[in-house]
C-alpha cells in the first residue's frame, strides 16, 4: 500500500514551521509526526502539501493510496484502522477526516460517498504552534514505548545520579558523566551519539535525539526535546528544538519551539509568563492578527534559520519567522516577521543573498549543504511574507 501524508487544514495554523517544511516534518516528542507514521506503518511515506515545497517533499502517487492528515499522531490503535481501509473508506473523528483510501489523488473528495469509520480512541492532533510543546510530554512518552519496546537500553555510567532508572533509555555511543538524570515524572531518552556533559541536571519527560549535545551544567525541565544534531545550555523548560539549532549558553528558554538552524546568542532569555499572569495571544498568520491561545505560559517561536545575538530579550508570546537576525538592547516587538534585520530600534529587510551567505556558512559547518530546493524555499517565503515587512 502507497501512504501519503497530507498538511490538512491546519497547516496555515503552524507557519512559521510549516513555511519551510510540510506538517509530516514538524517535531514532536522524539520523533517527526512523519517518522512515527512510518515506524508504525512499516512504510516509507511521501506528502502532499505546497506547491513550492513540492520539489523538495514530493509525492508518489500509485493505484491504490491511503491518505493521512499529517496534523494527527499516531497510536497502535488508530495505526490498525488506517492500515486495513479499503476502496471509498474514511477514518473520521468528530468532523475531522484522520485517513480514507484513495484510487488517484484529488483536490476535492464527496465524502458523502464513503464508508465513514468512527474513531472512538484518544489521538495527538497537533493544529496550533502552541501545541508542539504543550503536547510534547505524552508525544515523548508515546514515542519512547514505540522506540524502546523489546529493546534493551546501552548501561548508565557509573557516577551519573539516576532516579527512575527503569524509565531511562540510552542508545548507543551516547556519553555522559557526572549528570543528574530523574525520571519520575516522565521517560527520559538518550540518543544515539549523543552527548550530556558534566553538571547537567535533567528531569523528565525528556529526549535528546541523536548527535546532540547538553553543554557543561544545564538544567532542563520537561517535557523538552532536543532535536538530532542541536546543542543546549543554560536552562530550558517545556521547549522543543527541531534539529541543528543552537542554544549553547546560559539564558532562559521556556514554553518555546525552535525549528532547524536557529541560534540564541550568549545570555538570550524569554519571557514564558505576563507580569499580569494573563492569557497569552500570539501572532496567527491565517487570521494575520494575534490570537487568545488559552495559555498562561507561552514563550517563543523561531522559524528556521533565524537567530538573534547576545542579551537578546524576547517578551511572551513572540513569534519569529524564519531567516530574521535580532540584535541590540531592549525587547523586540512580539511579531518579527520574516527576512527582518535588526531589534527594539527598528528592522530592515534581510535580503536572501545576504542570507543564503550566513546559511551556507552555518550549514557547511556541520557538513550539510544549502540546496538549489532549500534556496528556492526561502526565495518563496522571502516573496510571501513581504507584507509584513515594513521596508
């Protein structure tokens, strides 16, 4: 069977992230929704989603194909229901289509003339940027009974301080002396090649995905993730950081979702909590106004590629497109859009040739290349969000 994932009609909910990356590729829990849909399914998968994103996430479409919307995590259960459709069926939950089986991919399907298959059971959906972190504790949990099942954790080092050892997981080549790992709350997963250095302390639910790295005394609260290859320190709650993002000093960094190549300088801190304690809005792209997300904690969101330099402050509720570079004294404003070049004072636009140069530069230290399907991504979101840019 041909499995494709599709964005579904929350994906404009999730932008900064989904601007450079289908729903299938957001991070949550230790792995992407894509790559628990393909554990579970025994499938690789591909997707349906924007027409510019397509070159670098296209779709295999074949005679038979079963659709997924993206925004919904999997489970054993809600797996063996989408894996045993047939010809005009549909997974539904409440109003929303989860799967249906498909002979050729169409804009518009009647799903008047299915066979709707109620799904009763509890599924993850993620349709709101605030949710990656907010459901991260149960995502990390889920994935670590999917990753660890029937399998036998690396030993933990002598001289670590380990509470709940039982709900520890360590694979293999991961390193780590002299850390301070509890368990009680939450599993916690150490990835392959990854790396705790000394000093760290660490509370579960927690993962650290492979080729990563806690820096010299970190104190993390969960539920956090760590994406592969990011590097972490100082102290962070309740976050999630794609993969290749860098936040490798001390500084706050609370209730937030970085995406990939992003970098806080020395010292950046956020603010998760109004001096008011009040509800946090955030800035909603479909609605281009700011929107109640029901939170009293909210932090950060940084699209891919951006960064921001020493003592950078963020206030509650900021969001960050991607490719923006922040620097000076004071707060930013609590929307910075795309391709914005500046802070407190002031921005102006951040064209793509200045930034396909520092991203080149960034990428190719850790050996990846910034592709002619990477560049034509950025020239496209550079295009679309021109609108909220000032200059």
């Amino acid at each position: 069977m041909n499995y494709i994932l599709f964005d579904g009609p929350f994906r404009n909910n999730l932008l900064p992230f989904t601007f450079t990356r289908p729903v299938a590729d957001i991070r949550v829990g230790i792995l992407t929704i894509r790559e628990k849909w393909e554990t579970y399914l025994g499938y690789t998968t591909t997707t349906i989603t924007e027409e510019y994103l397509s070159d670098k996430y296209p779709m295999v479409e074949m005679d038979e194909n079963i659709m997924i919307n993206a925004s919904y995590l999997p489970n054993a259960e809600l797996v063996e229901l989408v894996k045993n459709l047939e010809e005009n069926q549909a997974v539904f939950k409440n109003e929303d289509v989860i799967a249906f089986f498909a002979k050729s991919v169409q804009d518009d399907i009647d799903f008047d003339n299915f066979d709707i298959v109620e799904y009763e059971g509890d599924a993850l959906k993620i349709e709101h940027t605030w949710d990656i972190f907010m459901k991260n504790g149960q995502a990390i949990e889920d994935d670590f009974e999917l990753l660890t099942n029937g399998r036998r954790s690396q030993p933990i080092p002598a001289g670590n301080n380990v509470i709940a050892a039982h709900n520890i997981f360590i694979e293999e080549g991961a390193k780590m002396d002299f850390v301070t790992l509890n368990a009680t709350n939450g599993p916690i997963y150490i990835g392959k090649d990854s790396e705790i250095m000394e000093g760290s302390i660490i509370r579960g639910p927690f993962a650290l995905c492979d080729h990563a790295v806690v820096k010299l005394g970190a104190k993390i609260y969960g539920p956090t993730t760590i994406g592969p290859h990011c590097r972490v320190g100082g102290e962070v709650n309740n976050s999630v950081m794609f993969s290749y993002s860098n936040k490798g000093h001390d500084g706050f960094l609370g209730n937030s979702v970085l995406g990939e190549w992003c970098n806080l300088g020395a010292d950046t801190n956020n603010s998760n909590l109004k001096n008011n304690y009040a509800e946090v809005r955030l800035w909603d792209y479909g609605t281009e106004s700011f929107v109640r997300t029901g939170l009293q904690f909210c932090g950060l969101m940084m699209g891919d590629h951006s960064k921001c330099g020493i003592n950078t402050m963020f206030n509650t509720g900021t969001v960050v497109g991607v490719s923006a570079n922040i620097f000076g004294s004071g707060f930013p404003r609590n929307f910075v859009p795309s391709f914005s070049w500046g802070g407190s004072a002031g921005f102006t636009t951040y064209l793509t040739q200045k930034a396909f140069e520092v991203a080149e530069v960034v990428m190719s230290r850790r050996d990846v290349l910034l592709s002619d399907y990477d560049k034509a991504i950025l020239e496209h979101v550079f295009e679309a969000t021109k609108k909220y840019r000032r200059n």
